[in-house]
C-alpha cells in the first residue's frame, strides 16, 4: 500500500522505497517507457463519490439528499448609521463543522468567501428591472459587490465531527458560510432597528426603498431571488 506524506509517494510499510510527486511526475510525462504495460502516462485521475441511501421525498417532503451537510454558528456585531442606513460590520464570529478538514487552508478560504458573498447578497446585489421588465443593472457601475473594505476578516472556531458515511469524514465546507452570512445580517440588522420599530424583511437589506417602506409601516414580502 502506498501513501503521500511529506511530499513523498512511498510504501506504508517500508518508508525507504517511495519517490518524491517531481520525480513521479517527471518519470509519467519523461520516461512513460519505464511505467508497467497497460499503465497510460497521466497525472490525473477522477473520483466521485456518491452517498448512499438517498431516497425520494416522502408525503411530508422530508428526504436524504445530501448526507454530509456541513453546520455552523454564526454571530455579527453590526452598526448602522442613522443618517444615511449605511451598515458597517464590526466583528464577525463562526464556529464551523464540517468534518474532518482534508486540507485546512482550503477550508479557510472557502468559510471567508462564503461570507463575502453572504454580505454582497445581505447588503448590496440586487436585480433590478424596469416597467417593461428590461434590466437597470447591466453593469458593475450598477451592480453593487463588496470589496474587501466591506467584507469582514472574520474571527473562526473549529468542531471536527467526522461524517459516518463519508470517505475520511469530510463534508462540504462552503455551506457553513455562503448560506448562513445573509441569514446572520438580516437579525442582526433587525435588531438594531427594533428600537425604532422597524423590521426589513428583504434584501438589500438597507435600500432606500426598504427604509422607506419600513417606516411607513408596510409590510415588505420575504426576497424569493437568490
């Protein structure tokens, strides 16, 4: 049985014999004469795993789709100034699970950008169309994204509770964040506007449509967009 550790390819049970991945490399594209009959000279290679005992909703629309889903806590410190609805983010808070973390500085990117398109869907990105139902956001000048001034470089913690059915325990990384950082905006928007008796149920969250509507007493319907 052959294992990757420290860079090297080498047998599990005789740590001696093994090469490093530029010699593996370099023998399959250079010297493919010296491969075993049958063996092409690739340096890639495929796997999809797929987990099993999915099933079909039932008559209660309950199902396993997805048996590695991945789950996380997420708490936001916000601030909102009362002239203009401007939202700053002062402190961002994760504690994140998705099972065992095959390579952890991936993991770290995938929760920061989650939470970077987490904020552009709580706070700036919104479809907007006319009467004729033609767009008025055709461009970047239009279609707002946060930069990295708005985007917070979040304070994280770990749980590892490896997946029981999984390949090494993993789950998927980026739902604790993506799906989550909208979610967490919203409360902690709203909860800041309570005191005044205001309660924005649609993102972006501080539009000045949204500040008007809510402060004439409307009732603003839940966003159905992505």
């Amino acid at each position: 049985m052959i294992e990757l550790m420290d860079g090297r390819l080498r047998m599990k049970h005789a740590h001696e014999v093994g090469m490093t991945l530029p010699e593996v490399v370099g023998t399959m594209q250079f010297r493919s004469d010296l491969l075993p009959p049958g063996i092409e000279p690739c340096t890639e290679a495929t796997f999809v795993w797929t987990a099993p005992n999915r099933n079909m909703p039932d008559d209660q629309a309950r199902c396993r789709s997805y048996l590695t889903a991945a789950n996380a806590t997420h708490v936001a410190l916000v601030e909102i100034d009362r002239q203009t609805g401007r939202t700053s983010i002062l402190k961002y808070f994760i504690v994140d699970d998705c099972g065992t973390r095959l390579n952890p500085a991936t993991v770290e990117g995938q929760i920061q950008g989650g939470v970077a398109q987490g904020v552009g869907a709580a706070l700036f990105e919104e479809y907007v169309y006319n009467d004729e139902g033609q767009p008025l956001v055709s461009t970047f000048v239009d279609y707002l994204m946060p930069t990295i001034h708005e985007v917070p470089m979040t304070e994280k913690g770990i749980v590892v509770t490896p997946s029981p059915v999984s390949p090494l325990g993993a789950k998927g990384c980026g739902e604790g964040a993506i799906h989550t950082t909208p979610a967490t905006l919203m409360c902690a928007i709203n909860d800041a506007l309570a005191p005044l008796g205001l309660n924005i149920r649609e993102t972006p969250a501080l539009a000045a449509s949204r500040l008007e509507a809510a402060a004439d007493g409307e009732v603003i319907p839940i966003a159905t967009g992505e």
